[in-house]
C-alpha cells in the first residue's frame, strides 16, 4: 500500500490533472477582472453583440471564453452582489467542456451555471438549464435573471401551467419580473431553465404535431443538468409516455384483487425481496384455478386472467402505501422513492396502477395506450453537448461515462469542510435503534442544536414523529404529504434547537441557514446573527440518518445538508441488523456474533469492519441498479432507432418535403408487385385478372381500358405494369388539378402523417409486448437481447411497409377525387400505342413550371437528352 500511495503521489491522479489544466484560463479571467470593472452597464452589454459577431467570424466559444467568463462575473457582481470564485470558475470552465463538476452542497452551483449558459448562448443555438422541479426553475429563472439581463441575453422559464419571460422592466403586483408568455416564444429565449419532464414531454408533443407552427422546441444544442444524478441516474428508469385511454374495462380489476387478499405468504406466493417479484406456488395456482373456475391458468386463453392475477399480487403484496404510494382525495399517487416527492400526473404502467387503485378501493382508472414515449437516458443522448453539476457523482462515475459518455470532475471547495462525520452506530433491532434516535434528539436540542432527521420513507417519518410527540419534543415533519409547506419548513430547520424530520425530499435544492433564514420584517440583523452564533457554538447543524439508503450518493446528500460553506456540523447514521438493507446482505450473520457475544438490544456497537460490510451491501445494490439501467438502455436503444427513423420521417413530412414523387413510387412499386404476382407464366388463360385489377382498384380507380379482360391478355406484365404506371401519373395531375397544388399537398401531408401515427401508436404497443415476453427466448439458449433486435427490426420493416400501404390506398380516397379521376381517364386509346401516346401528350400538357423556367418532365415519358429511355432511368435518376 505505501508503494501504491508513492506511486500514486509520483503521477497524480486524473482528477488533479483535469483541475491543473484549468488553473491558467482561472488566472485569465481574474487578470480581465479590473478591466472589466471600469465599464458603464451599456458597454458591458454592448460586448456581448462584439462576442456574437466574433463567432460569426469564425472565433470559437473556447477563444471567448475568458472574457466571457470574466464579463458574467461583473454582471454579478454589480446585479447580484455575489462574485464568482476561483473553484466557481473552474465548475464553469468544467461545464464548458461537456463534463460533470462534482461541487460540495452549498458552493453556488446556480450561479456557476451563468458562466458556460452565457458563453453557449452567444452561438445562438439556445441552452437549456435543466432543474428537479418547477419551484427551482421558476427560482433560478428570476434569481439569475438579472445577470443576463444586464448582458442582453433573454432567459425563460418552462412551468407546468405556464411559460414565463424574465423582463427587468415588467413587475407583477407581486413584484415578480417574470411575465406569461407562448411556450414558443419562451423556448426562443437564449437561456431556458425547466423540468427534465417539461423539456422531454415537450420533444415528445413536437412530434405529434400537425403544423411546423406548433413546434416549440427547435434544436438541443447544449443541457446543463442540474442535480445531474437525479435525473440522469435516479430518474433513468422512469420513460416519459404521453398516453390515451385503452379499450380495456376497469371492473375487472376489484375481482382480482380480492383474489389476492386470500392469499397467504410461503403458501401460496414467494418474495424475491432483491429482484422485488413475486412468483406463485403450485399451491397458489390451484387455489386461483378453483377460484376463476379454470382448468389452466397458463393456457394461451387464460393470457389476460395472468396479467391481472399477477398486477394483483404486486400490489397487494410488494407495494405498501405510505411507501411506494398515497392516497389523497381518492387517487394514488406515486412516491419518488430517491426525492421522497408525489410524483403527480405519473402512474405505474402495464395495469399495476389499476391494480393498486383496486385494492385501496378508490375510482379504477382505464389502462393507457402510448402515443409516443422516450427514456430520459435517450431524450438526453439527443443533445449536441451534455453537461451537469451535483454534489454527489464520484461514485456513479462509471456509469455516466459508460451510459452518456460525460466525464466527472471534482472540483474542491472555496472554504475547508469543518463537518465532522461520526461511524455508524448499529443495534440489534429497529426499536431499539428508534429509541436511541430519539434520545440523540433530546440531548442535542438541549444545547440549542438544530436537528435534521433523514428517513427513507414516509412511514419511518411517521414513526419518528410519534416517538418525539411521546417525548414532548416540538418538531416539523417534511414528506410528501406536507410538500406544500416545504420552503417555510426548510427555512426555520437551522433555529437553535429546531428540530426537523425529512424524507429525501429534504436533500435537494435546499439550503438549511444556520440559525434559520433571515426575515426582515420579523428579526432584526442582530438578532439574526446571535440566532446563528449560538448555532455555530452548539456545532452546527446535527444529521440524523436513521437508515442507510440503497445508493450511497443519497446518504451523501443528507449528509451535505451540514457543514456549507465552512460551517460546522456533525452526522451521524444509526442502523439496525433488521434494516431492509443489512438484512438482504447478510445482517443474520452479524446477529448471530452479537448474540454470541451476549450483547444487550439497547448497547450499539460502532465497529468499522460491519459499517465496510453495509457500505459493500450499498455498492452491490449500485451495481445491481446500474446493470439494470444498462440493461434498459440497451433495448431501449431498439425502439430509440425506430424512433429516430419515424420522427425524421415526420419532421420532413411538416417542413413541406415534395412527397408527390415519393408517393408515386410507393404506388408503382405496389402495382408492380400485384401485377407480376397474378400475371405469372405465359399463357394469359391462367392470369387471375379479376383478383389483379380489384387489388389495384383500391390502390387506384382504373379506366375501363385498364380493367378490360380482353386487353389485359393481349399485354404482357412488363407493358400492363408501364401502362398502368403511366395512368397513376395522369390521375395524380387529375388529382393535383382538382383540388389546386396547395390543397393538395395538403391532403398528401396530412394522409402521411396521419398513417405514420396511426402505424407508430401500434407499433409501440407491438414492441412493449415483445419485450415482455422476450425473456423465455434464454429457454432455448438464445440471447433476450439479440433476438429483441431481430423481431424488432423485422417488426419495424412491417411498420414502413404498413405507413406506405395505408397512404396508398387512402390518398385517392379523398371525397371526390375518386369519381373525378375515374371519369376524366375513361379517354384513354383503345390501342397501347395509343395509351401511351396519349398519357404522354397529357403529361407534357399539364406539367407545371419549376422555379427555374424548365417544363417537368414526367417520370415514365422518353428522356428529354435523347437515349430513349424512360426518364425516371435515365437523367431522372442522376437528379
């Protein structure tokens, strides 16, 4: 190890390397700072148009950066009254780069976003400013607004309800500077801060728009996530889906889940608690066989008897209210199991939603059908350049390198941490282990010190709280169920003994003050400031963790709610061998040595070698949770092609691509292969002509000629096939002329865009099916994987083939068009010279001029330059 740690001293490791290059531009910008300093506002904000017209010129953003860099400071400094750091400066050179800038909770990382969103909006491609929720983009928007308004540049806000604009000369009564404006227009903001959700669902509706005039979001250029674990690891597995009501009745789900209420553990069902399933014994078959009057309960009849059955089990057995979910006002409502936070407007998929509302007895809801859907891994993945700030990343490192290609880089903190953070405490069970809790609080407020107590859910906040009620100890409690209330709550946790008991909702975006937020118009300075002194001589904010978390970043972030900005402050964790946790790896071991050792339930043991075992239990659930990402990532990069192929599909079709070539094409190509199906072999008696001309009937109407058996046999499939190519032609002038060219790229547009939906809404539910089943292909030793790309891909060559086939043999279809063709091709020749002849002069007759001057030459005439063959295989190819 000392050979290890001289070597490791000789080379340096990449983290101080990444922060040595940095030192110099940091130097840079600090020797700009007095020059900057001697400027009036107006010339400040006259640099910024000076730095745009320099990156027309062909300067890059890292040739700006330095100025840039050092005018944003100023704009602070003179708006704000706050100056960036050195190590504030390094976090925004770090964003700059497309990395992630680890920094301490409490260092400022909002203001450090102003430095890379400013430079990046001089390319006037946008920035997007990513936060966890509405209140933090509202914030940030107006917080930081003044900043950028000082330098010319617009910023706005994206709200769940609204989309706000930030005017330094707007004021709302309530003195807000950020006025309503369209969701377009703010998206046209240089600077836009909003939800991960909000910029999603946003990407997602501009692809099932009807006009270019509806899209919002026009280009992602560069994201800065804020908070960037959350979302791009905690948040991963969760797909954002706009959905619509399924076909499926909702009264069904009650029976089943009375089923599973007569269920009994070990009995009927078993629990993997790791992998959270659920599988039934033989017995718990037989049981619901009798019960559903069945003889197979896996028979292929019986699929959707399973599918409710199973959703049944799971939510009477594997989610808890008050845990996974709550009820309020007769709705259940998800619980972010990482934020603690309602996630409202969400609901579980596949059904156990529906099953979770049955057995709380509350209004089943009808099952959804996708309409269009996107991972934030892959909504992500969209962006030019990637970047994010947070306090805790180090030990996800891999994963946003191996997932999103995003280096992270620690960067240190402007004062020393004077935090101390105590081993962990471990009891023999969970009662015990509250008790002492509750008797760490007591002793601790008796010295006037604020407490934060960290729970992981909502029953253990409960719990807590009824405890310190017992005791007579005053106390907020922070859940979701008290959501609203979170900033005034927040605001008083760091009084002199204050004492305070959260979910994880508390560890982000929140900044507890020691000796609580100050108040002008109740608390004078003084008195504020002996508030917090006698909290700084009581040592600070205490952290009380009554259980560790499954990821190790989440306990980090409770504890970094002590010990900001040099203050002081202790943590403590307190476990039980009966925690969900130590349980699952290996905590019956350790009981046993404590039992042997004869150890009292209420004793704690503070042993190093049992707190390594539980954080090796937290980087087993990290690793199994990042291959579960990774795996998700992984199929889902499937359907992300599919996606990628369809909505580009869909952006041409809106910006007015030319489809009519495009269309004719797919008509003769289906002819083509109707034609040459039915007219096999050389002897026409055999020919199934009436089968041929009704399938080609619905394609297109044809002439009597056309369909005339007689004719037909006189031809060949070669001279049928450009027969009838040159009518498809001569109907679609029919068809151009009847509605007027306007008019009828309209319908073209809308009848494409109306079967790539149509088609892409199935093909969703198509994929979502294969995937659930794809697992039993490891039966016969084939890899899941390999064969969800195989299916999928041939699924998704039905799915183009299915579009083409629907607009084909729709877009003649339009009221109208059908009889007038019909009736204006009836003057085609007797003879096929004469056909030809004719759909030839018709063609060159109704021909419109191009932009250059130039008569269009139709695809099945003679070429123009004389080889004689046809156009489309001659100079029309090369065009």
């Amino acid at each position: 190890m000392p050979l290890l740690s001289k070597i490791s001293n000789l080379f340096g490791n990449s983290n101080e390397k990444a922060l040595e290059k940095l030192i110099p531009l940091v130097i840079q910008i600090n020797q700009l700072e007095q020059s900057f300093e001697s400027k009036t506002n107006s010339e400040l904000r006259d640099i910024t148009n000076t730095f745009r017209t320099r990156i027309s010129h062909g300067e890059t953003l890292d040739d700006i950066l330095p100025e840039a860099f050092a005018l944003v400071r100023e704009s602070a400094k003179r708006t704000l009254g706050q100056r960036h750091f050195d190590v504030q400066l390094m976090g925004g050179i770090v964003l700059h780069q497309g990395k992630i800038a680890e920094m301490r909770t409490g260092e400022g990382k909002t203001l450090v976003s102003t430095l890379p969103a400013y430079l990046n909006s001089l390319s006037g491609n946008g920035v997007h400013v990513v936060t966890v929720n509405d209140y933090l983009a509202k914030r940030d928007a107006e917080w930081m607004g003044p900043v950028y308004d000082l330098l010319g540049v617009s910023v706005s806000s994206l709200q769940n309800s609204e989309s706000l604009l930030y005017e330094e000369t707007e004021s709302s009564p309530n003195g807000s500077k950020l006025r309503p404006v369209s969701k377009r227009e703010a998206y046209q903001a240089d600077i836009v801060y909003g939800t991960n959700n909000e910029f999603g669902f946003d990407y997602l509706r501009d692809n099932m728009t009807d006009t270019v005039d509806s899209i919002v979001q026009k280009t992602r250029a560069f994201a800065i996530v804020d908070e960037v674990d959350n979302i791009l690891i905690d948040e991963a597995r969760t797909p954002l889906i706009i959905s619509g009501p399924s076909q499926q009745n909702p009264k069904v789900y009650p029976k089943y889940s009375q089923i599973s209420r007569g269920l009994n553990f070990e009995d009927d069902y078993e629990i993997d608690e790791k992998h959270r399933t659920v599988s039934l014994t033989p017995e718990g078959i037989s049981k619901i066989e009798n019960l559903l009057n069945v003889d197979n309960l896996y028979d292929p009849d019986n699929y959707a008897q399973v599918h409710y059955v199973e959703n049944a089990v799971k939510a009477e057995v594997l989610y808890q209210r008050d845990k996974e979910y709550v009820v309020r006002n007769g709705e259940v409502l998800i619980v972010d199991e990482f934020t603690g936070r309602l996630m409202e407007g969400r609901r579980f998929s596949d059904g156990l939603h529906q099953a979770i509302e049955a057995k709380e007895r509350v209004t089943v809801q009808r099952e959804s059908v996708t309409y269009a859907t996107i991972t934030l891994q892959n909504y992500f993945r969209l962006y030019s350049k990637l970047s994010g700030m947070t306090g805790t990343a180090v030990t996800e490192a891999e994963e946003f390198w191996k997932i999103y290609n995003l280096e992270v880089v620690t960067i240190p903190t402007n004062n020393p941490i004077k935090r101390v953070d105590h081993s962990d405490l471990i009891f023999k069970d969970q009662n015990a282990k509250y008790q002492a809790v509750a008797q760490e609080i007591e002793s601790r407020i008796r010295n006037n010190q604020p407490v934060l107590v960290g729970t992981t859910d909502i029953d253990k906040s409960i719990l807590i709280s009824n405890l310190l009620k017992k005791r007579g100890i005053k106390h907020e409690v922070l859940n979701a169920k008290q959501h609203e209330r979170e900033a005034s709550i927040v605001s008083e946790a760091g009084k002199p003994g204050a004492v305070t008991v959260a979910t994880n909702m508390a560890g982000r975006g929140t900044d507890i003050v020691l000796g609580g937020s100050w108040d002008p118009d109740s608390q004078s300075e003084e008195e504020w400031k002996t508030e917090n002194e006698k909290v700084i001589s009581a040592g600070g904010l205490c952290i009380i963790g009554t259980e560790r978390h499954e990821a190790r970043r989440i306990d980090n972030q409770l504890r970094g709610r002590s010990g900001r900005q040099g203050d002081p402050g202790e943590t403590q964790f307190f476990c039980a061998l009966d925690d969900d946790l130590v349980r699952r790896f290996g905590g019956e071991k350790i009981q046993s040595i404590m039992n042997w050792a004869g150890m009292e339930d209420e004793v704690p043991i503070e042993n190093k070698m049992i707190s390594k075992s539980i954080e090796n239990a937290q980087v087993k659930v990290e690793a199994f949770h990042f291959d579960m990402r990774k795996n998700l990532v992984e199929y889902d990069d499937v359907i992300n092609t599919h996606r990628d192929v369809i909505y580009n599909q869909r952006n041409r079709v809106l910006h007015g691509v030319e489809l009519r070539d495009q269309i004719v094409k797919m008509m003769e190509k289906e002819c083509e292969l109707i034609i040459y199906e039915y007219m096999t072999g050389s002897i026409p008696d055999y020919w199934e002509i009436d089968k041929m001309t009704a399938d080609i009937s619905r394609i297109i109407p044809l002439p009597e000629q056309l369909a005339d058996e007689q004719y037909i046999k006189t031809s060949n499939a070669e001279d049928y096939s450009t027969d009838v190519f040159n009518h498809i032609e001569s109907v679609y002038d029919d068809f151009e002329n009847t509605l007027g060219l306007e008019n009828a790229k309209t319908i073209e547009q809308y009848m494409m865009l109306k079967s790539i939906d149509t088609n892409w809404v199935q093909h969703l539910t198509t994929m979502d099916n294969l995937r659930q089943g794809i697992g039993l292909q490891a039966v016969g030793q084939r890899d899941p994987l390999v064969m969800y790309k195989k299916e999928g891909h041939d699924l998704f060559q039905s799915l183009q083939s299915k579009i083409e086939d629907d607009l084909i043999h729709t877009i003649f279809r339009a009221e109208g068009i059908e009889n007038n063709a019909a009736s204006q091709t009836r003057s085609v020749g007797r003879k096929k010279t004469a056909i030809k002849a004719s759909s030839g002069t018709t063609d060159s007759r109704k021909y419109t001029l191009n932009s250059v001057g130039q008569q269009k030459v139709g695809r099945n005439t003679q070429c123009p330059c004389g080889s004689g063959k046809k156009y489309k295989r001659c100079c029309g190819a090369a065009a």
